[in-house]
C-alpha cells in the first residue's frame, strides 16, 4: 500500500504478526535514467534481511520496464509484481495500471519486458476484473497465456473504485480460467477481508492459493496472526514504530510526522482510554512529543 508498507512498516508486521509475503508500495518506473529515480525508488526502499519482499512497479514504458527488473533481479527482491489494478485517474488517464485491461498489445511488451529483466525471478501480476466493466473472463486468460508466476486479482472493476463490494465469486472463476489455462500459475484473491477465518474460507471455496490483505490491518495490526492485540501490545507496537520512524527518517525524509500520524488509529483502538489518547497524539507535532504520551500511558498501565 503507497505511504503505508515502506520498509519500517513491513518490519513491524514482520516482528509481530508476521505475513507469507510483502509487497512493496508501487513504484513508478518510467522515471528511471532520470533525477526523478531518486524519489521514485524510495517505494523499493527494503532491509537487508527481507526475504518474502516483492517489488511492485508500474508505468507505461516497456523499455523501463526491462531496466528496473534487471536491477530488482541484481538486488534480491523475491519477485517483481506488475500493478495493472490501480484505478486513480491520474494513471488510467496516462494509460497504465487498471487501463492495462484495455490495452492488450502494451501489456504483453511489459509483460515481456520484464519476464526479461527479471531473469529467474519470479513474474506476477496484480489487477482487478476490468476498467470500465467486467472484463474478466478475456482478460484473465489472456494474462494467464503469458507464462506468469502470479496473479492477484483484485473483486471490482476500475470504475466502480470501492463503491460496491468485491465479488468473490468472479474472483473465483477467474482463478479457474487463468489454472485452465496455465496450471502452474499461483492465484490470489483480494478485496475486503478484515481476518484469517474469512480468508480461509474463501481460499477453501475458491480453491484459490492464498489471498491478500490490505486494509484489513487498519482495524486490526495483529491481522495476520489471527489475533487482537491487548492494550498494553498495541502501546508496545506504537511505541516501536514511532521509535524506527524516528530512526529512518534521518535517511529516508519522503515521509513527514503527518503521514505517520494514521498509523494511531490502527494501534490505538479498542482499549479503555483509546479515543481520548487517540486524539492527544493527533494533535501532537512531533514524533518525540507523541512518544512522550505513549510513555506515559505504559507507566499508568503497567501493575
Ligand atoms: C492507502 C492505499 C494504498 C494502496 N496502494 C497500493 C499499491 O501501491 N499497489 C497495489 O497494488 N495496491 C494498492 N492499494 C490497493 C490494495 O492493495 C488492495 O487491492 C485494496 O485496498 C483492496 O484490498 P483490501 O480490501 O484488502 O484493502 C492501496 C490501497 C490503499 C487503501
């Protein structure tokens, strides 16, 4: 997710409710050779020591397309994953992403672009069942035939955004589609799962290879565990995530403290005093004075 999963994000996630695999946020490839590369590759930010991490990557330039996997190839990432699903007006007016759906001829030259680049890594696909309608069926065999590793497929069509609910069972009949096609390739589903249990369930109904969550983790850190945090976990969790911000802000100054502040609503909810501490830490102005309050409240709960 753009400005949520960077590094020190993942790292938490890691450390305390671990998932299978990350993404990376999606990163523009088409400004790379250029001064702009600089920004853009902050989205591939990783630590050394991440292993399940997948760089997400988007743009319109096939040529790019092939640069940038070379270099996610010479870097270690676990498998290059091309964003054909983002709906946002600004890229489906520029022809990318989700208008991929619309464009068969430019997403089999980024498609091979960068099963090229990539070498040995693995090559997936995210997207969702169309642009401006349901597309799915051509679509997803289409995708299918062109030797992916991976597909997540995303319940809804570009247009719709997330007026409407994911359908699963289009999602489930793609899966079958793109399996018929090329039985080896590994399908997601993705859309509106806030736990394990109704993961599980439609990975069983589905016969689907797993899925993916993503705002599911707003209302609940601990989602991939299967858990809810307790009061006293989820002021540890913040604190240490306002620490490492702290830490890697020195280096990494894409993010201000405001874009960090909604990570309090995932961390501080659900708790006797939540709301009221909730609102102190917005209108903190500094990450060290919202550390302070967070202090604080560990000294008063702890026996
Ligand atoms: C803040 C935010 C940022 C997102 N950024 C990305 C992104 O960079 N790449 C991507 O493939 N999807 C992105 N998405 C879409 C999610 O990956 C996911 O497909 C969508 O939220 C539906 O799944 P969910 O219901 O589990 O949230 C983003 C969603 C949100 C809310």
């Amino acid at each position: 997710m753009e400005a949520v999963t960077d590094r020190v994000f993942r790292y938490m996630i890691e450390t305390y409710a671990p998932a299978d695999l990350y993404f990376t946020e999606f990163c523009c490839v088409d400004s790379w050779d250029t001064p702009g590369w600089s920004v853009s590759s902050k989205r591939l930010d990783r630590y050394p020591n991440e292993t399940k991490l997948i760089a997400q990557i988007w743009g319109s330039n096939p040529d790019k397309y092939y640069q940038v996997s070379r270099y996610l190839a010479a870097n270690n990432y676990q498998g290059v994953d091309i964003n054909m699903g983002c709906p946002d007006k600004a890229v489906i007016k520029k022809g990318c992403c989700a208008a991929l759906a619309d464009n068969q001829p430019l997403a089999r030259e980024i498609i091979q672009a960068v099963q090229e680049g990539a070498g040995n890594l693995p090559v997936s696909v995210k997207t969702r069942l169309g642009n401006k309608s349901d597309q799915s069926e051509i679509w997803v065999e289409f995708l299918a035939k062109q030797g992916i590793d991976m597909l997540t497929m995303h319940g809804r069509i570009a247009k719709d955004m997330s007026k409407y609910p994911a359908d699963w069972e289009k999602i489930g009949r793609s899966s079958v589609i793109a399996k018929s096609v090329n039985p080896d390739i590994k399908f997601l589903g993705n859309g509106d799962l806030l736990d394990l249990d109704q993961a599980k369930h439609y990975i069983d109904l589905y016969q689907l290879d797993g899925v993916m969550i993503a705002r599911g983790i707003f209302s609940n850190f601990f989602v991939f565990s299967g858990k809810k945090g307790t009061k006293s976990e989820l002021l540890k969790v913040a604190k240490k995530h306002l620490e490492l911000f702290i830490d890697s802000n020195q280096e990494y100054c894409l993010r201000r403290y405001s874009s960090f502040k909604k990570f309090f609503k995932m961390y501080i909810r659900e708790f006797e005093g939540a709301d009221q501490l909730r609102s102190r830490l917005m209108t903190t102005t500094t990450p060290e004075q919202a550390l302070d309050l967070l202090s604080d409240q560990e000294t008063l709960a702890s026996p």
